[in-house]
C-alpha cells in the first residue's frame, strides 16, 4: 500500500467517526426526550426507580417495628427459661 492510499483510507475513516458520532448525539437526544415523557426510568432489573416514602408512612413502619421487636424481646426471656428448665445442667446430663 502506498502512503496515499493509507491517509485516503485514513481521511474516509475519520469522516465516518463524525458521522456516527453526530448520529449518536441525535440518539442521545431522542432517548433524554423519551425519558421525560415516560417520567420514571426504569432500573436494568426492570423495576421502577427509586421512590419516595411520606413521614407518616415511616412512623407508621417505626411504630410496627418497634412493636414486632417488643414482642420478639419479650418471648425470649421466657423462651430462654423454658430451655435452660428443658434441658436441665451439665451435671444432670452426664452419665
């Protein structure tokens, strides 16, 4: 190949980069004005995107944690008592 075939090819190649380039902006553009008209883009799992929580649906949720927790901290000192009562001490065990 001679030098002027290579900066012909070269001078093709550049012209081609700006046109897919141009295109690709175009794309951008199409795709932003799409997502403004949708509102919510979605996520790469296909799930909506993040959402936002009202103050008295989150002290709704604290209220019922704390009393789901309340119940759970309650059972377990029974539940505790129960097992050491079940299965007895080291010395009772041993044979």
């Amino acid at each position: 190949m001679g030098t002027i075939e290579v900066a012909g090819m070269l001078k093709t190649l550049r012209g081609e980069r700006a046109h897919v380039q141009k295109e690709l902006a175009n794309l951008d553009k199409a795709i932003g004005a799409i997502r403004e008209l949708v509102g919510t883009e979605q996520t790469p799992n296909g799930r909506p995107g993040k959402r936002t929580m009202s103050a008295a649906a989150r002290r709704k949720i604290a209220r019922a944690t704390k009393v789901a927790l309340g119940k759970v901290q309650e059972g377990k000192g029974r539940l505790k008592a129960k097992r050491q009562h079940r299965l007895g001490t080291a010395e009772s065990l041993s044979l």
